[in-house]
C-alpha cells in the first residue's frame, strides 16, 4: 500500500501545473483544461483521503465533482466555440468586452 | 486551426505586469507547496485515522448514497446522512447544463447566419439556425 503522503504529494503538483497553466496561459481551452486538472488534483486527495481514514465519503465527493465537472465542461466547450466562431480568437485578452 | 490553439499567444497585455504578476504569485505558490512538503507535517491534513480502508464497492457506494452510514458504521456509532439530496440536485444540474449546451449548439447570430446564407444562395435556409 502506497503511503498516502505520495498520494497528497502528487496531487499538489498536479495542481500546482493547472494553476500555472490557469496563470500563465491565455487561450480559453487551455485554461479550461488546467481547471480540470486542477479539479482531478482535488479528486486524487479526496480518495486518498477517504482511503486513509476508512471514510466513503471521500468517493462520494469525487462523484459529484466528476459530475459537476462534466457540466461545466459541457457548457464551457459551447461557449468556447461559440465564441471562437463569432470572434476567430480564442484569447481571453481579445475578450475583455462583454457585448457580443 | 484547434480553436485558436496553434497560433502564438500575444506577449502585448491589456492589463500591465499582468503575467509577471501571475508568474510572482505562482512562484510564491511553488515555494508553499515545497515547503509543505518538505515539512512532512500532515497532521494538519489529513487527522488521525481509524486505520481501517474503506472498501469502495459499487454496493458500498450505493448504500451510502442511499441510506446513509453502513451497518458496521451504524454499529460503531458514526451518524451519517445520506447524500440522495445532493444526487437530485446534481440530476437537475446535469439537465440545466444539457439544456444550455445544446441550446449554445444551435445559438448562430444573425450576422454569421446571414454571411452563410449569402455564400450559399442555393441551399435552403437552415432551420435550426434561429435560435
């Protein structure tokens, strides 16, 4: 059984690389996807957690992350490309403006 | 040609030492997370457990989204409501958000709309196209 101190450590690196992926970065999609690594970041110390102190819940809440995460990128990837067809960028800096 | 993905990202920024504002944070976010853990100090994580593993059944999962705490856990004295609310409350979620990407699916506004049907004139007007 692997220590669940790895286990917390790899999910801090894994959201320290959406976070500078979310900072650094200007295009929507990628943005989009360091949120979601960041979200599966989360869900890696939910189980491992929940595995540590023989809790289900922890599995219980990485099923509603998983779900809310599936909305969000449902909607997000609409907007993406909805946008990227009205505008041709995908830069959220050519996007400042809200009028369409 | 992936929505805008291959194309060289501007360096000009709108808002001033904005990505050098970003960088400072995420280098000052890197040395928190070095520091945690180098300190090997968890305790403040994750507290002391039972020691014993959650089995993560389908049927364990189920039970517990159902009906609340196990009957080992009910035997030990562990009061644990069930997560049915918020599993109707992500099914009304999940149909709002299908709604809304379908709906943004068929949005098309009216300038590009009328662009398309101008670069083709023989093609009947597309029905799904007013939304």
């Amino acid at each position: 059984m692997v220590a669940v101190e790895l286990y917390m450590s790899l999910a801090a690196i894994l959201f320290l690389i959406g976070a500078a992926g979310l900072l650094l970065r200007n295009n929507a999609l990628i943005m989009f996807m360091s949120v979601e690594l960041m979200l599966n970041a989360v869900n890696l110390t939910f189980v491992a957690a929940g595995r540590e102190l023989g809790n289900l819940d922890g599995q219980m809440a990485v099923f509603f992350v998983l779900v809310v995460a599936a909305a969000e990128v449902a909607v997000g990837l609409a907007i993406i490309v909805s946008i990227f067809r009205t505008k041709g960028t995908a830069s959220v800096d050519d996007l400042a403006e809200l009028s369409g | 040609m992936f929505i805008g993905v291959d194309r060289a990202e501007h360096i000009r920024e709108r808002l001033p030492f904005q990505r050098q504002t970003a960088a400072a944070a995420l280098i000052v976010l890197v040395m928190l997370t070095g520091l945690m853990l180098r300190s090997d100090q968890w305790s403040w994580v994750l507290p002391e457990g039972s020691g014993q593993e959650a089995n993560g059944t389908i049927e364990a999962i189920g039970s517990r989204l159902i009906a609340g705490e196990t009957e080992e856990e009910a035997a030990l004295g562990i009061d644990a409501r069930g997560w049915l609310l918020p599993f109707e409350a992500t099914s009304i979620l999940l149909v709002i958000a299908s709604v809304g990407a379908i709906s943004l699916a068929f949005y098309r506004p009216r300038r590009i709309a009328s662009v398309e049907r101008l670069a083709t004139p023989e093609s009947p007007s597309d029905s799904g196209g007013e939304g």
